[in-house]
C-alpha cells in the first residue's frame, strides 16, 4: 500500500473558497488501476492558518506513479496555478509505503 499525500497551508480568509474548489472538483480517481481511497483533511488554525493535507491511498506506488503519468493527472491538475493564490508557497509532497496494517 502507498499513501500520497499533499500539505497546503491556507490563511483563514481563503480557506471558504479553498474548501469550495477541493468539494467541486471532478475526480477521476475512482477510474484508476490501484486506486483506493482518497481524503481531503482539515487540520486546526494556527496563527491564522489552517493546514489541509490531499491523502490519497494506492495499492502500490507503481499505480501512484501510473496516475502521475495519466492524462487523467493532467486534466485533474489542469489549471493549478491559477489557483496557487489561495494557499502559501507551493503544496508540499509526502510519499510512504505502507510497512504494517491493521484493519
């Protein structure tokens, strides 16, 4: 199992419409090889910031590095920079391989 995940530090004025875009998107996750779930996390405000993490759960990291290279990646990230404006810097990437489940 390989767990994808992105941070995104977001003021607290941007945050509605941060929210807004992430609930309307159009995934297209469900239709990959490998894919198994996904989570958009909201964390606590901290200095009036709120950190938000996209969590997304694969079968493996080849079928996370098959998304990666899918037309489906590039029409879903289509347009990102437009919205850069909404959150600080650039999202941060965290990658990890499953070592122990328990279900």
């Amino acid at each position: 199992m390989y767990l994808a995940m992105n941070r995104f530090t977001v003021t607290i004025e941007n945050a509605p419409a941060f929210e807004t875009l992430w609930l309307g998107r159009e995934s297209r996750l469900k239709d990959l090889d490998g894919f198994v779930e996904f989570h958009m996390l909201k964390g606590p405000e901290v200095d009036g910031t709120i950190l938000y993490a996209s969590h997304t759960v694969w079968a493996s990291e080849d079928a996370f590095l098959n998304w990666t290279k899918s037309d489906a990646f590039r029409a879903s990230h289509k347009g990102a920079k437009g919205t850069a404006k909404l959150h600080e810097g650039t999202p941060v990437f965290e990658g990890f391989t499953a070592i122990q489940q328990i279900s």
